[in-house]
C-alpha cells in the first residue's frame, strides 16, 4: 500500500510543478508592473523626504521658500519659457524624424502641460505618458506617438549624461576622486560591450531571423537622433535646455544665499539634475533634495543649505510649469464647449432620421411570403401581413370577402389576371 502511495506521489509531482511555478510568476509580474513601479518610486521619494525632515528639520523648506520673492519668481518663468520651448523644438523635430507630423505651436503647449502633469502628479512622469498617447492617437499612430517622447527624452538625458561626466571628471566636486578611479573600468566595459556588438553583427544569423520590431525601433532611433535634417537641432536643443536647467539651479542657490561661485556651483547643480533623472520621487521631490544636502556638506557650503536650495528649485519648477495648468484648463473647457454645441445637433440628427427611416419603413409595400402548402391543400399559400390580418373572415359573409378580394389591388381572386391569389380564392 506504501508502495503505491509512493509512485502515486512521483505521478503527480510533475504535474504540479508547472501549476505551482506559474502561481510563483504571476505575483512577480504583477509586482514587476507599471503601477507598482510608480507606487514604489513615489514611496521611496516619501522615505527620502522623511528622512530629510528628521535629519534637518524643517527649517530648510521653510526658510527656501520664505526666499522666494515675484522678480525671482518672473526669472524662472522666463528660464521656464526658454527650455520649454526648446525641448517642444526637439520633440517635433524627433517626431519628424520617425515620420508623423508635430505643429510647432502644439508641442510646446502639450509640453507645457505635461510639465504641470509631472509637478502635479505622483511618479514625475505621467505628463510625459499623457502626452506620448495623446500625441499618437492625434497622429493616427500610437506606437510612433509613444516612440516620439520615448526619444526625445533620451536625447536630453544623454546630453545630461554627457555634459555631467565632463564637469564632475574635470571640475572639484565631491565625487570627482571617485569618478577618476571608476572611469576606466567604465570606458574598458563600454569598449568591451562595442566589441562584442560588433562580432555580433559581423556573425549574426541571416537578417530575416532577426526581429523586425528591434530593426525599425533601431532605424528610427537613428532616424530621430544622429540624421543630417535632425540631429543639429537636436544637439543645439538639448545643450540650451540644459543650460537653463544649471541656470535655474543658480539662481535657486543665489535666492538662497548659498554664497558660492558658478564655478562651484556647476558640479553640484549637474549632481541634482542627475538625481532628478532616477524615477524615485513624489512629483520631482525626494532624490534631488537628498543629493544636494549631500552634495552641499561634502563641499563645505551645508546640508541645510543644500536642502534649502534644491527646495528654491524645486519652487521655481513648480512655477515655471504653471502655463501648463492653463493649457490644460483651457483644453478642457475647448473640448467640453464642443460637446455642448455638437450634441443637440447630433440629438436632432439622430431624431430626424429615426423618423425617416420609420415613414420609409411604413409606406414599403409588405410583401406577401410564400409557405410550403399542407398535405390537403393544392396550389400555392400565401401568408397575409399583420395589417390585413385584422380583417376576420367571421365578421364578413363569403361573397362580400370575395368582391372585397377582387376590387383590392393587388389582390385578386382570379389567378389569370397574374395577381397573386387570397385565402379566400384557395
């Protein structure tokens, strides 16, 4: 009896491998989504901010924004008005290098209410999301829509990425020693996954095993970025936008009394912009703040004062993004003055043409429908509509049923006049 029990239970292992690896997977996925990454990064963004407040109170908030004043405020909004403008520029031209049309005018208005949707919204990158599918679904294509915003904010996350290994490998800054010792093992790392690429290629399978998704995805990113028509705009935007980024950082350190040069500043502020690129903050607050207590303390110029200068920036952005809230306002207001003058119209279109198609319906002749005869009955029998079927054959004596018959078109008793025939005349 053991015995059996035994290969019984080698049966049915097998079998609930599969089912129980699957229920495994499925919380994985689930905890690998999209939502749960934003809920994360926003947690983690709520953790830094906590921390900060413990450690430096909250003096550091309050005092950056007691700071603020309105020709301080109109400064950032013009910053804001420049870097936005040409980062619009660099997603038309992006978008017009994957092949779908982008009004100037449009982008910078759509790139204005994203910035207020990233400020305003948990995750710091729903407004870019909003404007990706309602940029595709304007175009007709969602996919290239998407793929649009997807480049263009990887071509000003390069320049970031560019511009801030060159200052912090050349420039004093608190990481500069440890940049120094990291970037050869980096640049060899790099020159090994080129070389590796590269034997790839020269030995790859034949083209049509390859995926055609990665091909277009690569052709366009080409297309979008490094082309002749594309890429010196691209370039020119990307250095402006980050110059005004490290300008608002200046002038945040300038409201807030950091007492620093430009010089020293540059270093700390490509630091900051750097943290704001991780996707772990509620709304752009959380690692920006953290670095630049950091960065601050470790040059010499306080953590306080850092915090309280990522806080003036962290103002600034907020102000600088506000258009976008009047976009948005009027957009909806647009959209919902258009549903009120197009809907009684459409009602009394709808209407009208119900009751056409009901007096069509009406004054159609009903034809009479042919059934297979019974088994006592000779010739054909014709099924009269609902309308002529009120006409009972008890009320009506046979000889007026069939001078009714014959003086009724199309009805006649005589099937020589090539009418077709009543129940009478069967």
């Amino acid at each position: 009896m053991s015995r059996h029990t035994g290969e019984t239970a080698e049966a049915e292992a097998p079998s609930a491998g599969p089912a129980a690896g699957g229920g495994v997977r499925r919380p994985l996925g689930r905890l690998g989504g999209p939502a749960v990454r934003t809920r994360l990064g926003t947690l983690a963004g709520v953790v830094i901010l906590a921390v900060l407040f413990w450690r430096l109170g909250t003096g550091a908030f309050v005092d950056g924004v007691r700071r603020i004043d309105a020709p301080t405020l109109a400064v950032a909004l013009g910053i804001g008005l420049v870097t936005t403008v040409f980062s619009a520029w660099r997603w038309a031209l992006v978008a017009r290098g994957i092949g779908i049309r982008l009004p100037f005018g449009a982008a910078v208005a759509d790139y204005y209410r994203a910035l207020f949707l990233n400020a305003a919204l948990p995750g710091g990158v729903l407004g870019d999301v909003h404007r990706a599918v309602r940029h595709g679904q304007d175009a007709g294509d969602l996919g290239r829509g998407v793929r649009a915003v997807v480049l263009e904010r990887t071509a000003g996350q390069l320049a970031l990425f560019a511009a801030g290994g060159v200052v912090l490998l050349t420039m004093p800054s608190p990481v500069r020693d440890q940049i120094r010792q990291a970037a050869p093992p980096a640049a060899l790392g790099v020159v090994g996954a080129c070389a590796v690429v590269l034997a790839l290629r020269m030995n790859r399978a034949p083209s049509g095993r390859k995926p055609r998704e990665v091909r277009g995805m690569l052709g366009e990113a080409r297309q979008a970025l490094f082309s002749r028509s594309t890429a010196p705009g691209v370039l020119v935007s990307s250095v402006v936008v980050l110059a005004g980024y490290v300008a608002m950082f200046v002038l945040a350190a300038d409201v807030a009394g950091a007492g620093a040069s430009v010089a020293e500043l540059l270093p700390l502020a490509l630091l900051a912009l750097l943290a704001m690129s991780l996707p772990l903050n509620v709304g752009g607050w959380g690692p920006r703040e953290g670095v630049a207590a950091w960065a601050f303390g470790a040059a010499g110029l306080g953590a306080g004062r850092g915090l309280t200068v990522a806080v003036v920036y962290g103002v600034f952005s907020l102000a600088a993004s506000l258009p976008g809230a009047v976009v948005l306002v009027a957009r909806w207001y647009a959209a919902t003055r258009d549903r009120c003058t197009a809907d009684p119209a459409q009602l009394v279109g709808t209407v009208q043409a119900a009751e056409e198609a009901r007096r069509a319906e009406a004054a159609r002749p009903r034809p009479l429908v042919p059934t297979t005869p019974g088994p006592d009955r000779q010739g054909p029998v014709v099924r009269i509509p609902a309308q002529l079927s009120e006409v009972r054959s008890e009320k009506y004596a046979p000889k007026e049923s069939a001078r009714l018959a014959r003086s009724s078109l199309p009805f006649s008793a005589v099937p020589s006049e090539g009418r077709p025939m009543t129940p009478e005349s069967v």
